[in-house]
C-alpha cells in the first residue's frame, strides 16, 4: 500500500468518526481562532467546515506525499508542467513573480507598451466607449473585475463586453454608440475562436471607415490577426506560457487599463504577487491556497460533495462564480491522469451566484435538499460606495446563512416553538419536519477588507493556486483543456452544413433531424 492510498483511508476512517459541526465548536473555544488565514487584505474563516485538526494535518500530509513541495517549485520555475501542450505555466510572471529574464524582459515591455498606450487613449479623450470582445478567458477575468473596480474607482470610459456568438450580444454592445468615438478591443489568444472573429467583424463592419484605427487586437497569434486585417501596430502580444483563464494579468487586461488607469492595474497585479509570494513561501500549514484547496479536496473525495457554491455577498462580485466556474471546471475538469491512466473523482461542479438574491433562489435547496453543497461565502468588511444600511444588511445576511446551514434546527426544537402557537397537536405533527433544518452544512467565509483593486488581485490569485494545488492531488494536468475540442469541430460541420444547404449524412438520427429543422426555417 503506498503512503498516499493509506492517508485516503485514514481520512475515510476519520470521516467515519466525525463529530458534527456544532459538537466541534462546543468542545473547542479555539477552533475559530486556529482556523483563521489571513493574507493581504483577505481574511478566510475555515472553522464551519467538517474537519477536525487531525483531519487537517492529514490532509497536510497527503498534500506532501502528492509532492505538492516539489511541484510548485516546479511551477514556479517554469518547467513545462503543461506536458500535453508541452508548455510553462508563467501567469505568476505577470506580475512580477519568477520567470527567467527573458520572460520578465519581455513583460516589463508590455507592461511599458500597455500603460503608454493606456494613458493616451484616456489622455486624447477621442473615444468615449471600450467593447471588449473575447470569450471564456479572454472575457471572464476582464468582465469580473470591470465591474469589481467600479466599486472603488469611476471609469474614464465605458466599458461593455460582446463574448457570445449569438449576434445579441454584439447588438447589445455597439446600441446606441458613435462608431468615431468607439474603441474596440478583440482578445483571443488563438485568434481563432469562432465567437470572436465573427464578433470581431461585425464591429468592424459597423465602424466602417473607423476600423483601421478604433480595433485593436491581443492575440499570441500575430500572424492570424495580421491576416484577419488588423492594423499591426495596433496589435498586442502574449505568449503560450500564458493560459486563457489565467491571462487576465497580461495584455488582455487593456481594456480595464484603459478604462480604470495604469496605477489601478498595477495594484491589481501588486495584489495578486502578494499572494504568489504567500503561495510560494508560507509552509503548508500555513498556507491559504493550500488550505483552501485541500478542504475542497477533503469535501469532494471524502465527504462526496458533488458540487461547491460560491456566493459573494457583493453586487460588484456578482460574476464571480461564473468567472470560477471556468478557472476550476476547465482547470480540473479532467478524467485521465498525467500519464494518462483513469483518474480517481476530479473537480466538483462549481456555481454559484450573488448574494443576497440567491437565498431566495436556490438556498432552499441548501438548507434541506438531500444533497447539500460546501459553500465559499465572500464579503466585504468596508464599503465606500453605498449606505452604512444597505452595508449592514448585505453582511448580516451573509453570516447569518453561514450560521444558520451550520446550526440547523432540530425537529424538537421546531415542536417546542409550534407548542407556543395556537396549533393543535395533529397540526404540529405535520408541520414539524418540514420546518427542521439538518444543519452541519460546510462553509468557508472569506472577507476582504475593502472592494479594491488590491483585494480583488489577492481573491483570484489565490482562486488560481488553489486550482493549481487540486491538480496536484489528482494527479491532472490544470493546464490543458482538450475537452472543449470535439463540440467546436462539430459545430463547424454543422455550420457548413447550414450555410451551404448540403445534405446531411453523416449524423445521429437525433441530431440530423434537429439540423433538418434549422434548415427549413432558414430556408422559409
Ligand atoms: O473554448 C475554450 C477556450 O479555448 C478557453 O480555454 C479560452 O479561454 C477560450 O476558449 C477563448 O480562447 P481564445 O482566447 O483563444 O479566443
């Protein structure tokens, strides 16, 4: 039996043996207080979660015998740890952390490049309006923190995104605007995402004259955007050691340079380094994305848990869940090993949406659906844009959820308060059980001190290391993403399919007769 086969089962055994939630915090005042991180401006209370300190530590322990050690410091170094693509995961170096000096050359010059470039756009005053056109990573990252920042700093310019390749949302984007005082920004790593480029050229259609000058373009893919007709000098370069979903930090955040200042991005990234630096160094006891990823661990392959929410109890935080779902799910979403044997159970379903509109959505579900879910609940401890009443009610709700899933309400006490009521004791009995809560409901609270740029950089690198540390653990490559390959090749043979009125042979019954349908509607 390895070292790692037998800490699973011990952490079986342990689960077996458990105490609930409310007997852990009854038999130890320090739990909170053991259970605390703090890092940057972010806080992260683990105490309602299932574990117990022995649980803890070996978690620890299988985090060392998975080589977790070994493997960020291969990942700090730059080692091809992408194996499948044969690349480096550098994201960290665009922010100043590790990377050889060829790599911090060339980001110190785009960092040069895009604040230049930033200040004279919002120097000149030519254009009043940004869209963003890009999907998944090229869209998520920029779209969550877009509206993140406007709690703290006013947008010099608007900023609107077009990401689907339903033609409503570039409709939606360009309504209303002057094509002359519009600056389009396209950012596909690829620049060969079908979303994109069609996007892309219908903004450029709708510019007309403007095109040569209002798009510009962020692409590891010069060559295809020179192709596509994109003016060169307007084009901005990353590179393949970047990852979609972890390129925020690069190029692809121009938009919000633009729109929210050089210095403001900067502390965006001066706020993720802080957390690579924590990541790196902190030993892993200590350590944040370490804890948070192996209590995701514990409550996936142990608890069984399919799925984490995450809710942030913050309008301005309100995409975050979208944003995570494809930095975890396209992360570790995987169902081979690195070297290609079947993997053991990978990443939960990630969702999620904002607080306080999701408790009255699905958190009936959270609170006495059979199945249950660990949450990450995320607040913000000061607000500088809204009234002290309307602060006070978004934090109560959210640690009253966090409360109230731990607690539960047993059907005894739910019988002694129905006594108190004009009830009849039949009337009680049948109302009782559904009015008791089980409790013992997992979460994580994670609060950051204020809504800025800082914070937000601390959030999401620690989001990023955390996915990386799951990978570890599940012995799967974080940094591939083959399988969203089939359904694109499909997709372009069914396009084809509809465009040019072509029989269709060679599919499923179900799928040619959908095909046969959209073909008669688009021929009448
Ligand atoms: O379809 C998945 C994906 O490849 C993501 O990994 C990526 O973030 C997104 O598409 C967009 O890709 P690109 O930036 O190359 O347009």
């Amino acid at each position: 039996m390895t070292n790692k086969t037998a800490l699973w089962g011990e952490l079986d055994t342990l689960a077996a043996h458990l105490p609930s939630l409310n007997t852990l915090f009854a038999n130890d005042a320090e739990r909170t207080s053991r259970m605390i991180f703090q890092v940057g401006s972010l806080y992260a209370d683990f105490s309602k979660q299932r574990m117990t300190p022995q649980i803890v530590q070996t978690l620890l322990k299988l985090a060392q015998a998975c080589e977790l050690e070994e493997w960020r410091e291969k990942f700090f170094a730059g080692d091809k740890i992408n194996t499948t693509e044969d690349r480096a995961v550098l994201h960290p170096a665009l922010r100043g952390t590790g990377g050889s000096p060829d790599v911090k050359k060339q980001v110190s010059d785009m960092r040069a490049r895009m604040r230049k470039f930033a200040e004279k756009i919002r120097n000149e005053g030519k254009y009043k309006t940004i869209i963003h056109i890009g999907i998944g990573g090229s869209d998520l990252g920029p779209r969550l923190i877009a509206d993140a920042l406007a709690a703290e700093t006013k947008p010099a310019l608007a900023l609107r995104f077009a990401e689907n390749i339903d033609g409503a949302s570039i409709n939606d984007a360009l309504e209303g605007l002057d094509p002359e005082t519009t600056l389009v920004v396209s950012v596909s790593k690829s620049f060969t995402t079908q979303e994109t480029r069609m996007n892309t050229q219908a903004a450029r259609d709708w510019l007309g004259d403007y095109a040569r000058n209002n798009i510009i373009t962020v692409t590891a893919n010069r060559e295809g955007a020179e192709e596509f007709g994109v003016n060169p000098d307007q084009i901005f370069d990353f590179w393949d050691w970047v990852g979609g979903r972890y390129s925020l930090w690069s190029a692809v955040g121009i938009s919000l340079q633009i729109a929210y200042g050089p210095d403001v991005f900067d502390e965006l990234l001066a706020g993720a380094a802080e957390m690579d630096a924590h990541f790196k160094t902190a030993p892993l006891g200590n350590n944040l994305p370490v804890m948070l990823a192996m209590t995701g661990v514990w409550n996936c392959n142990v608890l069984k848990y399919p799925s984490q929410a995450v809710i942030a109890y913050a309008r301005r935080l309100r995409k975050f869940s979208s944003f995570l779902q494809q930095l975890e799910m396209e992360s570790n979403g995987k169902g081979v090993t690195r070297s290609g044997a079947p993997a053991g159970t990978t990443c939960p379903i990630v969702w999620g949406d904002e607080g306080t509109n999701s408790q009255h959505a699905f958190f009936q579900h959270l609170h006495q659906g059979t199945q249950g879910a660990p949450i990450d609940f995320i607040a913000v401890l000061n607000s500088t844009e809204n009234r002290q009443d309307h602060h006070d009610a978004v934090l109560a709700n959210c640690f009253a959820q966090s409360e109230a899933l731990m607690l539960g309400k047993t059907e005894d006490a739910v019988r002694e308060e129905l006594a108190q009521t004009h009830l009849s004791q039949t009337e009680i009995d049948a109302l009782a059980p559904h009015k008791a809560f089980p409790g013992n409901r997992p979460s994580t609270t994670i609060v950051l001190d204020r809504l800025n740029a800082h914070a937000i950089g601390n959030l999401i690198a620690l989001y990023e290391h955390k996915a990386f540390v799951q990978s570890i653990i599940w012995d799967i490559n974080a940094f591939d993403q083959w399988g969203v390959e089939l359904g694109k090749v499909l997709a372009s043979k069914i396009l084809k399919e509809l465009e040019t009125n072509t029989p269709v042979d060679a599919h499923d019954s179900s799928t040619m007769a959908l095909i046969e349908m959209a073909r008669k509607a688009r021929i009448s």
